[in-house]
C-alpha cells in the first residue's frame, strides 16, 4: 500500500530537549516536504526536498533543520524545542513530473505528528 | 511573496444544495492552485488542481474556477453530502519558485442534513 508514515503521532516534550520527527515513503518519490498546521494559518512549508541530497528552505524554516541521505526518508530536528514550535506536522511526498513540476494529484500526506512543547 | 486567502472561516450547506468556497490570491505569477479536502485527524486530501491558462476545470462533483483578473479563485461542490463536511484548503505556487506551494488558511464547510 502506498503511504507515508511518520512516527511519533503524539509527543509532549520540554524546551530545548532535542527531538526527530521521522518521515518515510514507500513510493519511490523524488519530492518530499514538511509542513506545520496551526488554527487559522493553514499549512506552512517548513522545508522541501527535490532529491537525495537537495534540500530548501520553505517559509517557515527557523528552529528546523532536515536531512536526506536516502529517497525514503526525511526527518525533521528540532535541536533545541521552544514552546512556540507546538503545532501539528504533516510530511508530504509527490513524484516529480519533471517540467510540468510536482503532481499534486499523487501527492500523499502523512497522518500527522502532533508536538506540543512545554 | 505568495499570500493565499479565503473569505470565509465557515460555510453551513444543506445537504443536496451547491457549495462555494472562494479563495484570494495576491501573486499575480502564482502559476498553479491546488484544492485539498482536510478531514478531522487526516492529513490534507488532494481534490482539483488547475493551472493558470485555464480557467475552469472540472472534476467529479467538483468544479474549480480561476479569475485572473481579479486573482480568485473558487471551489464549487455539487449536490454536497454530509462527506463532505471537512476544512478546505486553498494552495497556489508560483512558477518561478518550482513547487513551493503557500496555503490559504482554510474554510470549514458544515453540512446540515
């Protein structure tokens, strides 16, 4: 079945305690993103990735870092948690459709990781 | 930089009647808009996408609409059902910055029956 999965769902933690959100897919897609959900802002891009290795900022970057070192996976660190890092991350994976860009409708979100920082 | 928007935080419909969800945009480059579906607990839901040389795309149930002019957009979902009761989202990316998407920050559609 294709999915992607992101692991823990659920994290309560303490400022400045490091954390990894991790991310993976099993559909081979080139394109992956992480993004933030907060009430009445909608879904923030924190960072995307066009490839092993191609990471970019997106408008949210501060406080993130990420990596990808294989296809799969993209975690999400947070070195040093602060409680205005509390929000509900979704990853996101699409194929990339070469010039006609990413194909929204085979992009797949993950269920979510819920983070609250105390 | 981009800056999606939508009108209304909440939209009541009865069941079987249209719904309307609008959508704003301030980029006039933004090349490509993407509707998603949120349901409660789930991750964001790919509905219609559409690209700025067209200005009416179909799909089932749903219709998206594009106004350049006045950088709108709009959702309509015909004949609404009580699935449809979710927070929709508008999403545009502008083609100079490749597929760095911006969401709007959601409509909540809330269907009577």
């Amino acid at each position: 079945e294709a999915q992607v999965t992101q692991n823990p769902r659920y994290l309560i933690t303490v400022t400045g305690k490091k954390l990894t959100v991790t991310c993976s897919q099993n559909m081979n897609h080139e394109y992956m993103s992480w993004y933030r959900q907060d009430p009445g802002l909608g879904l923030r891009q924190i960072y995307y990735s066009m490839n092993v290795e191609v990471t970019d900022k997106g408008d949210v970057p501060e406080g993130y870092k990420v990596s990808r070192k294989e296809k799969r996976n993209f975690p999400l660190i947070l070195e040093s948690p602060s409680p205005n890092q509390t929000s509900l991350y979704f990853c996101a994976s699409t194929p990339w459709g070469g010039t006609s860009g990413n194909r929204a409708d085979t992009q797949y979100f993950g269920p979510g990781t819920r983070l609250t920082v105390l | 930089g981009e800056s999606v928007g939508l009108h209304l935080p909440t939209l009541s419909v009865q069941e079987g009647d249209n719904s309307i969800i609008n959508c704003a945009y301030s980029n006039s480059a933004s090349d490509y808009f993407i509707w998603y579906k949120q349901e409660s607990g789930k991750g964001p839901q790919f509905i219609i996408d559409i690209r700025s040389n067209m200005d009416k795309r179909q799909g089932q149930r749903v219709t998206v609409l594009l106004n350049k002019t006045v950088k709108h957009l709009s959702l309509q979902i015909a004949a609404t059902q009580p699935g449809d009761s979710a927070v929709y989202f508008c999403a545009g990316s502008p083609q100079a910055a490749g597929n760095k998407l911006t969401f709007g920050g959601g409509t909540r559609v809330l269907v009577k029956p």
